[in-house]
C-alpha cells in the first residue's frame, strides 16, 4: 500500500463515518485537522464543535507521532445521533500487545490528555482486534 | 527603531501531494518588531518551533507582547511555547502578555486552566 496520504476513504456501513489517514509526520497533522473540520462543517457542526473537534485530533495526531512508531495516523469521524465519536489508531506492536499490560505512561501526557479529556465527554482505551485504539465521545445538541 | 524579524514556517507539498490541492500544511509567520511578537496562522508541533525561537530571547524591554489576533489554530504544542516564554519572561522580572487572543487561543487558554495563569489580554 503507498504512502499517498490519500483521505477520506469512506468503509463499512455506518452513515457518515469517515476515515482518514495521513503518514505519521507532524507536518502532515495540518492536512488531518483541515479534512476533520471540513468533514464536521459538511455534517453540520457548529463552529465551536468544529473548533473543539480539530483541537482534539491534533492532539491525538502528535501523540501518535511522538509517542509511537506507527507510520500512519489513522482515524474515524463519525456523527452519530447527538454526538460525535472520534477512534484513533494507537498503532503500537500488535505481537507484543498484553491484555494485562498498562498503557504507555508516556502516551498523551501532560497537557494533550488535560485537554481531550477536557473537551471530550468521554476517552476510554479499547482493544479490537489485537490492536489498540482511543475512542473519544462528544456530546452535541 | 526596534529590531525586526520575521520566521516564516512551513514546506511545500511533496511531489506525490501534487494531485491533492486540498492538502495543507501548516503554516506559521512569526514577526518580530521591538517587543510585539505577532503570530500569524497555525501553531502546532510541527510549526511552533518557530514560535518558541521568536520568544526565546525576549524581545524589546519591558512586556513581551505575543499578538496571536491571526492565530487560527493553537494546540498544546503553542500552549507549551508560551507557557515557557512566561516563565522566561518572569525570571527576568518581566511579563508575557497574551495580546488580542484570536476564540481559538482563548479557548485553548480556558479549557487548559490557564486563564489566571498567562497573563491574557481581555478581547476588546
């Protein structure tokens, strides 16, 4: 698969759910908040959702590049009737993934996690299929 | 007159981007002139080294002012770049003055806790 950062490559069917995927370079982290934005204006989202949802994926997306060795940033956006659920790839080592095993410390430290979990009404960790992701929930309307 | 200096930040897309002209990446301008640092654009990881450069020798005398009015996005990335041009700023017994916050600084600003903290210029 390249590299071609292509977005917004709509799968599976739920209603408005869009996935987007950008290398994992922070220069690239523009181009996720601008197609995010885009994508909650187009469904509707006031500017303050808007500008809570963009903030929340950038902080995420600079978790994942400088807290992981994944080569992608992935997400979902998805509206759903009164809230907005955001999932983003945690891309760590699925060989080395333990169940049991605490999550990275150093993931979304300091001020990042202050802030999602500020703006988000909920963050929780979950694991699918061997891999582990963040799902985020705002509440809207 | 003050010395001036400006910091612009930001790359062109990548070959394989060229079909993509919705892609953006961030951009930052950052001028200096005396002791107004005024901030232009996006302020993220990616561009607020940048930012951090243009703050570090506290510019001018007196209140160091940071004019983000242009400031269309901030995340942590910039919160941490002033929070350490603050701490710069007060050692050297002076002040940074948050000046003109764009809604998109001070809602970072508010949802950080940091409203009582920075010193924040109230939007006319």
């Amino acid at each position: 698969m390249g590299h071609t950062g292509h977005m917004d490559r709509s799968v599976g069917g739920l209603t408005g759910e869009h996935v987007l995927s950008v290398p994992a370079d922070l220069s690239r982290i523009a181009s996720l908040r601008n197609r995010v934005s885009d994508v909650a204006r187009a469904e509707g989202a006031e500017d303050s959702v808007v500008g809570d949802l963009t903030l929340v994926v950038s902080e995420l997306a600079t978790n994942v590049v400088q807290h992981s060795d994944a080569s992608q940033i992935s997400l979902v956006l998805r509206h759903e009737p009164g809230r907005w659920v955001l999932e983003v790839d945690d891309a760590g080592d699925e060989d080395t993934l333990d169940p049991d095993s605490p999550p990275d410390p150093e993931a979304l430290s300091g001020r990042g996690l202050f802030i999602v979990q500020a703006i988000m009404d909920e963050v929780e960790s979950v694991e699918r299929g061997g891999s582990r992701f963040l799902r985020c929930i705002k509440l809207v309307g | 007159m003050g010395e001036s200096l400006t910091l612009s930040c930001g790359s062109a897309p990548s070959p394989v981007d060229s079909g993509l002209m919705s892609e953006a990446v961030s951009r930052l301008n950052v001028s200096v002139e005396g002791s107004v640092v005024a901030v232009e654009g996006d302020v993220d990881a990616h561009t607020c080294p940048d930012l951090i450069a243009a703050l570090e020798p506290l510019p001018g005398s007196g209140d160091v002012r940071v004019d983000v009015s242009a400031v269309g996005f901030m995340d942590s990335s910039g919160l941490r770049a002033l929070i350490g041009a603050h701490q710069n700023a007060e050692a050297a017994g002076r002040r940074l003055v948050v000046a003109r916050p764009s809604s998109a600084v001070l809602r970072l600003i508010e949802i950080s806790g940091l409203s009582d903290h920075l010193h924040v210029e109230s939007v006319d």
